[in-house]
C-alpha cells in the first residue's frame, strides 16, 4: 500500500514539472509583433514576387 501511495505523488510531481517547463518554452516562444510582420513580410516575397 505504501509503495502505491509513493508512485501516484511522483507521477503527480513529474506530471506538474513537465507541465511547468512546457509552459514556459510556450512563453518564451512568444512572438512580438515586428517579428510577426517580417515574417509575413518575407513570405510575401518568396511567393508573390
């Protein structure tokens, strides 16, 4: 009984810490705008022009 209370606390820990570090890679992944309008900017020119 003991051994099972133990792994439904790690797999809860381990589930929050990966939920955490994919978060904050979402976050730093955040796009500013200038960077959004080169972004548009360039592939107008790889496929129009």
């Amino acid at each position: 009984m003991v051994m099972d209370h133990e792994i439904i606390i790690f797999t809860t820990i381990f589930a929050v810490f990966i939920g955490f570090i994919v978060f904050t890679i979402f976050k730093r992944r955040k796009r500013s705008p200038k960077s959004i309008y080169k972004l548009i900017d360039d592939l107008e020119k790889k496929y129009i022009y």
